[in-house]
C-alpha cells in the first residue's frame, strides 16, 4: 500500500494526518507500507513520537515500511532526531535544539530519567528558571509515569522534542500504541460509547483515576496542568478521535488514533519563580 | 537504609530506591514497604529525602498517600513526618496527602456519582 503523508504540525490538521495514515495502515497484516512523504510539507521534529508509535504497531503486525520522497529540509530534520535511522537513512549530528526519538519499554523510566539529563540542558535551559524547569521535568515524569500506569503498551512509549528558540518554545511529546486514555475511562466507568471528549474531560479533572488497588491517584495530570496554564505553554491530549488542546479546547479527528499522545509546549521565556510558600510538614499529613 | 535518631526511625529514600529519581510508583511502592511495618509496630517513622532530585505525585502515592488505606490520619500524624523536601515538594506533597483522604473517604460515592453522570453501569 502507498500512502501519502500530509503536513505533521503541532495543530489539529497535524494529528489529522496521522489519523488518515491510522485508517488505511489499521488495516494491514504482512504487507509492505509504502510512505511517501511528498506531500509533508511541514514537520515538526517532535511529531515522530506519535507518527512511531503509529508505525510501531504496524511493523508488530508483520509489515515492512518504508518510507520515500522526504523534502530535504525535513528529510535532515528527521534524521538528525534519528527518527530515520530505522528506515535506512544514515544519521545527521542532533545539533542543539532537538531531543532525539527514542523509545522505552514501561520499565525503563530510570533511562527516560537519564534522557532527559542528557538532551534537556541547552534546549531553553537554563533561560527557564530554575523553579520552572524543576516544575516542566517533574511535569513531564508524570506523563511518563501515566503512560507507565495505565496505557499497557507493550511496544512501549515514544518520545521525541523540539526546541525552537526563536519562538522561545520547546515541544515535548510523549506517544504510547497502548489502551489509550479513552479506553481506559470508558472501562473504567462501565460506559463504551462515552465520547473520547468526555472521557478525556474526565481523565483531566483533578482526584479521577482509573486505578482501582491501594494506591490514589489523579494527582499527576491536574499538576501538569496547573503548570501548562502559570507557564503559558500548552498541552494537547489526543486519545480516539479527540483533540485536546489547553489553549483552544477540544476538536475532533475524522478518525480515531490508538494509544495516547501527550504533547508539551513549554514557554522557555518564563521568568517566574514557582516558590511555593512555606508548609510546615506537620500540618500536612 | 534505616537509622534511629531520638526514638525515630529515619528511613531514606534514596537508599531504598537507589536513584536520586523518586519518579516511578514501583519505587514508591518500596518506600511504603519499609514504612508501613513500622507503622503497625507503633514506630515513630522519619522519612528522609536527602539527595533526592525530582519527586512527583505517583512516586508519592504510593509511598505515602497509600498509607491512608491502611491506617487512620490521627496514626499518620502521631507516628509519620518527612525531611529535606523543598517547599515546593512540599506543597506537592500536600496535594498528594489531601487527595488521598478524599480517595480513601469517597472512592465508592465518588465513582458511582461519575457514572450516574455519564449514564454507565456499575
């Protein structure tokens, strides 16, 4: 099957892209994916997390990709985040504003930890003040965490960046093939229509969580959030066939997308401190 | 791993999970293990975050939002407290807590009032 990719922005139509390759590549088992990338005539780096995801679930169904006609400019974009290196295109040097695609297995969050030291210095840090930066990694560990906790992905999770400094923005995006948010809620709930929309509005609001053992949860996200909105940055949430962004509110694919894809923009220009005031630990607990 | 220091017992985080991450529910999950026996022993419980880095809310879950499930708030308040955390670790450390009675308190209301909300079934 060939299959013409469109442009892969941090927008709407970006996603939208995805969800049309989603519609046809579903379908395959044992076949060959031809990708031609001759109508991509946009890309953001960080977009590869979830365009690997998706391929991610179609090389576990046995077929081979390969991918042709890459525009030049994002023909060395995609390699210089090694995101081609898996499909025969030798590698580029990273250079200073990109944070490599790079998958990790449920369990690896120590070397998700250790990517992060590597690859975040230099890409709006240390501009981002220390508090901020403190605020932006732990935000991101818990999307990580959250991937970790409910989306049992056995392919694992996706993850790639892109600083770009002239717009003093960097986009983190963490993907994972697994139940997907959606999912999750509805079974969660006991209620299979409920619209991705709502499912996702659920997921978000502080003290929900479908974990169902000892341990509480539902902090994570709405702590994420929190950030989003005092940093000025955004975040979109896309799950089936919703788009959530912080900033624009939710929209919807003409089809769905598997998994969960969680996209981070951080305003790099924030000089805000994030001190907390005092708690004395006694009054806590 | 564990000291005692006037009548506490200070149980440091990095020793237990050997990483200055606290940022996985699985290492939490250690933390409580070596927290909760000395809790039902009576002990007087100091949890240590020297030399920790990042901590977030699902580290702290099940590390110490657990520990409503199984005891009361006045046994966590008398017997359980914790040291060298920022304030700002702190504060998320609150948020933790807070949320953690509430889950503790009115999971089931919780639950069944959301799914009478979107229509599903119990």
């Amino acid at each position: 099957m060939i299959h013409k990719l469109g442009p892969l922005n941090n927008n709407r139509e970006g996603f939208e892209s995805l969800a049309e390759l989603w519609s046809l590549a579903s379908l395959l088992v044992s076949r060959s994916l031809e990708l031609d990338f001759s109508m991509c005539s946009s890309l953001d780096g960080n977009m590869a997390a979830p365009l690997g995801a998706l391929l991610a679930i179609v090389a576990d169904k046995l077929n081979r990709t390969e991918i042709v006609a890459v525009q030049v400019a994002i023909e060395n974009s995609l390699r210089r985040n090694q995101f081609l290196t898996n499909y025969g295109y030798p590698t580029l040097e990273a250079g200073p504003t990109i944070l490599p695609f790079q998958s990790f297995q449920l369990t690896e969050e120590r070397l998700f930890g250790e990517y992060l030291k590597q690859h975040l210095p230099g890409k709006g840090f240390p501009q981002l003040t220390e508090g901020a930066g403190k605020v932006f990694q732990q935000s991101v560990f818990e999307i990580f965490q959250n991937a970790v906790a409910h989306s049992d992905s056995k392919l694992g999770v996706f993850v790639c960046g892109q600083f770009f400094p002239n717009e003093l923005r960097l986009n983190l995006t963490i993907s994972d093939p697994g139940v997907g948010i959606c999912n999750k809620v509805r079974a969660f709930l006991g209620k299979k229509d409920l619209p991705s929309e709502e499912a996702i509005q659920w997921a978000l609001a502080g003290g929900h969580t479908t974990r169902t053992g000892k341990r509480p949860g539902g902090v994570g996200l709405k702590f994420m959030l929190d950030f989003v909105k005092r940093n000025r940055g955004n975040i979109q949430i896309v799950s089936g066939d919703s788009v959530y962004s912080a900033s624009a509110g939710y929209d919807k694919l003409h089809s769905g997308l598997p998994g969960t894809t969680v996209n981070f923009e951080v305003n790099t220009a924030d000089t805000q401190s994030y001190h907390e005031p005092d708690v004395a630990p006694e009054n806590i607990f | 791993m564990a000291e005692v220091t006037r009548g506490e017992v200070v149980v440091r985080v990095f020793d237990v999970i050997g990483t200055s991450l606290a940022v996985s529910s699985d290492d939490g999950q250690k933390v409580y293990e070596k927290i909760a026996p000395l809790l039902h022993q009576g002990q007087k419980v100091r949890l240590s975050f020297d030399k920790i880095e990042t901590i977030i809310s699902a580290f702290l879950n099940a590390a110490v939002g657990q520990l409503y499930g199984e005891f009361s708030e006045e046994k966590v308040r008398d017997l359980f407290n914790v040291q060298e955390m920022s304030p700002e670790d702190l504060a998320l450390l609150k948020r933790v807590v807070d949320n953690a009675k509430l889950y503790f308190d009115n999971r089931k209301e919780f639950d069944q009032a959301w799914r009478d909300e979107v229509g599903g079934q119990q």
